[in-house]
C-alpha cells in the first residue's frame, strides 16, 4: 500500500500491532493547505507518530514554510509528468515569495506548532 487511510481496518490492524514509530503516507484527494492539515491530523490522531508528504514536497520544496502560514500550495502535476527528467517537474515549480516569519528557521516545527528538532 502507497498511503495511509486512517479508516481502514489495515491501518487499525498495523498501529495495534506494530509498537514502533509508524511513519503514514496520508492520501490526498486534495492539495490545498488545509486538505494536507485535515489528512495529517487524521492520521496523527488514528496513531501515526509522523506523517510522509512525498509529492506535496515535489510540487512545494518551500512546503514547511507554506504549511506553518496557512499559504497556498502549488497544484501536483500529474503523476506521470511530475518527473520525466530535467528541470521540468523537478526545480522549476514556484516558491513562495520571502515572507517574513516569527520562526526560527533552524528547527522543525510539527504540524500542531510544537517544536520537533
């Protein structure tokens, strides 16, 4: 399985059963900043212990930034053209403009606004 659904009995079944940190893959049906906050937190909740934003990271390489201002997110390509080699797909999506921001940038700051590292 490629991603996480926090309903399922699969998912219930693998947290019951695995005592270790659970890294979950949440499936996004949609991108903007609050579709990712609602799948994480669904997620976190069901017990997940930390959430893999793979393509949302692809289309976002500034997503932290993004995610901690509530700012839009660049749309994902199709799967299929997300990366077929070169700088298309891969460098050439739009960062957020420099906004000023009240957090450090040297640390990881989890979804809940606690800091993580």
């Amino acid at each position: 399985m490629g991603y996480a659904e926090p309903d399922t009995p699969v998912f219930r079944t693998v947290r019951a059963g695995w005592s270790g940190v659970l890294v979950a893959n949440p499936v996004l049906k949609e991108i903007p900043t609050d579709g990712v906050h609602r799948a994480s937190e669904a997620l976190l909740a069901a017990g997940a212990d930390l959430i893999a934003l793979g393509r949302p990271f692809l289309a976002n390489p500034d997503l932290v930034t993004r995610l901690r201002l509530g700012a839009p997110l660049n749309e994902m390509r199709d799967r299929y053209f997300m990366y077929v080699g070169g700088a298309t797909g891969y460098t050439d999506y739009p960062a957020l403009d420099a906004q000023p921001s009240g957090e450090s940038s040297d640390s990881i700051v989890a979804l809940d606004g606690g800091r993580v590292a």
